[in-house]
C-alpha cells in the first residue's frame, strides 16, 4: 500500500535559550511590587522611586550613607559576646552567634566609631538589623555605653542609629540591664551638655526604643518606619480594639509628640549635619560656602 511508502517528516525544536538576565539585575518593591534596576535602586540609597517605600539598609550601606567617605574609625570591637547563662533555645546561644556572625559579617549588633557628617566630628553608632534583628545584649549595651563615655572625654556629639526588636531573649536579665546602663551614660552626657542625635529606622521597638532610642536631644525617623514598645498586634490582642490606622508608624508617632522629624534618607545626611551646626557651632560642608550663616565657626 502506498501509504508504507510515505516519506517521514522529522520536526525541529528551536533551541533552548538559556536565561540572558544577570541574576540580581533587578529589585522588585517589597511593598509596591514595583520592578527598578538594582542599580538605580541602590543609587536611590534603596527607596522606591514609585512608592516612596525605604527598604532596610545594612549597617556597612548606613555607615557609607552618613560618614564622610574614609573617616569612619571603629572601636571597641575587642568586645565580644559569651555565653554566661548557657542558654540553649532551639540551638545553643554560642551557634547562634556564630550563625548571625556569618549571615551578616559582623561580630554583633551594633557597630560603633568616630567619623565626621559633612565635616563635623561625631561619635557614631549604627545598629546591626540583620545580626539576631539588631537586639540588645551585653556587648550591644557595652560598645553603646562606651561610645558615650568616649564622647564624653573628647567633647563629641553622638549619633546613633536604631534598628532592633528589642532586648537579646538569649542573655536574660543581663540584656535588660543594658537599657539602664546605656540610659544612665545619656544621663551624664546631658549632663556635660553633649548633644545627642537619636535617628530610629524600621523597625525600633522594646527594650531599645525603650532606654537609649528615645532619649536624644533630637530623635528622628525614617518614613514609615515602625516604632514602640510592644507590637500592634500584642496590643490589638491585649486591649482588644481596632488600632487606628498607621498606628507606631513613624507619621503616626511624630503627629503625637514623640518624634521631632520624619526626614526622607536622601536628606538624612544634611538633616543630622544642620542639627548638629545647631548644638554646636560648627558649620557643615555643604553650607560653609554660604555667606549668610552668622558668626559660624567652619569645619
């Protein structure tokens, strides 16, 4: 029959494409969803050109962010964390250190030096979010408290920039003394009339917003950034009524008299440099051009 006879006919596939993005070329909004160019994003010091949305910074992009370029010298790093209650959650706390110190590429919580903000000599402390969600223990507390004794002997303004969940659940009562020991050397830079800028980022909540974190001269936020003691959930479930809206959101709080400023990142810089020319005298770089700031002494 003719039809065993039919020539037959092979069908070609195109050939597989491979993938010609670069991973990581681009960054979609956590909040919006929106696609940016990881490039522009990073540029933007990672807030969403859409939606206006400032997506967490790590301690290295604030530092670079606040200080001068090449002026940052950290201390007291020599302080370590330990383990004196042996505690054990779902792993042991020394684990989890080590675990945190690989993920994010510090020792701790918090990262503390000298630097200058637009030509004025500071004492800076920059939180560490993503090691154990920037909470407080010992060593927190410790390089804290020593960055204000050391601004104290050398006649510093001190910066210190917020981003924790609180007290470390892992060192107990040790951790919650933090609050007070750092609370207490506030209290004798105030008495030196030393200012103190507190800036808070998303989020600072319990035992930080609690002591150090809502004690400055100045305290100012990010937009939208979530601030208080306990969650709004914990306290929806407590007092069992509808919060309003934007509740501990950075707007919210500054509306009822606990913030002194929202400031957007791009200006956060220059904002925190004004503050300073305030308390101190000393005119910040990008204003010493300006005849018309008085009497100033330039940096």
């Amino acid at each position: 029959m003719a039809w065993f006879k039919k020539e037959k006919y092979t069908t070609l596939k195109p050939p597989v494409m491979k993938d010609r993005i670069p991973e990581g070329l681009w960054t979609k909004c956590e909040n919006c969803f929106h696609m940016v160019l990881t490039k522009d994003f990073e540029e933007n010091l990672k807030v969403c050109k859409k939606c206006n949305h400032h997506h967490r910074l790590t301690a290295r992009e604030r530092i670079a962010m606040i200080a001068d370029e090449g002026t940052f010298n950290e201390l007291f790093n020599n302080v370590h964390p330990t383990d004196p209650l042996n505690f054990v959650d779902s792993k042991p706390y020394p684990a989890r250190l080590k675990s945190a110190q690989a993920a994010s590429g510090h020792d701790e919580a918090v990262v503390v030096g000298t630097c200058q903000i637009d030509g004025i000599q500071v004492a800076l402390g920059v939180m560490v979010f993503e090691f154990i969600g920037g909470s407080m223990g010992s060593v927190v507390g410790e390089r804290i408290t020593r960055l204000i004794e050391f601004a104290c002997d050398h006649s510093l303004p001190v910066v210190i920039i917020s981003a924790s969940g609180g007290a470390r659940m892992q060192e107990g009562i040790l951790s919650l003394m933090q609050m007070a020991k750092t609370s207490a050397a506030l209290g004798r830079l105030a008495e030196k009339k030393i200012p103190y800028i507190s800036v808070l980022t998303n989020p600072t909540t319990a035992g930080v917003m609690a002591s150090f974190a809502s004690l400055g001269d100045v305290v100012i936020a990010e937009p939208d950034a979530l601030i208080g003691f306990a969650g709004p959930r914990v306290i929806q479930q407590t007092i069992n009524q509808i919060l309003p809206k934007g509740f501990q959101k950075s707007e919210f709080v500054l509306d009822h008299g606990f913030l002194d400023k929202v400031v957007h990142r791009k200006d956060l810089k220059n904002t925190i440099a004004l503050f300073l020319y305030y308390f101190t005298g000393t005119v910040p770089r990008h204003l010493a051009e300006k005849p018309e700031v008085p009497g100033a002494v330039v940096a």
